[in-house]
C-alpha cells in the first residue's frame, strides 16, 4: 500500500482496486486480511481528509454569516 495517498481520488481509486481484488474467488484468507487492512488504512486516510475538508467549509460558512 502507498502510504499516505495524497489525493481523495487516489484513495478512492486504490479503494476501488482492492473491492476488485476482493470479489475475485481464489483469494486466500490471508490475502483477503491483508486487503481489508489496506482498505481499512485507506479509509482512515479519507475521513482525515474529508474531516479536514468539512472544516475549512465550516469556516468559510461562519465567516460569511
């Protein structure tokens, strides 16, 4: 995994990557852990930035009031 993806489409798009992985049969109960702590790491990421988003536009929001 990449860390510290910077771009919310980027996260998205790894995201969408892994799904993928994870319909495909023949994945291994290990491999399937692995992806799901990526995607988890990944989703973590994406919070951040969206948290971090929703902030700037609160601030933004409270100063034109």
């Amino acid at each position: 995994m990449k860390d510290n993806i910077t771009k919310l489409e980027d996260i998205f798009g790894a995201l969408d990557k892994i799904t993928k992985e994870m319909e495909q049969s023949g994945l291994s109960l290990e491999q399937s852990f692995l992806l799901y702590r990526e995607a988890t790491a990944l989703l973590e990421q994406a919070k951040t930035k969206l948290d971090a988003a929703q902030a700037e536009i609160d601030l933004i929001v409270k100063s034109e009031d």
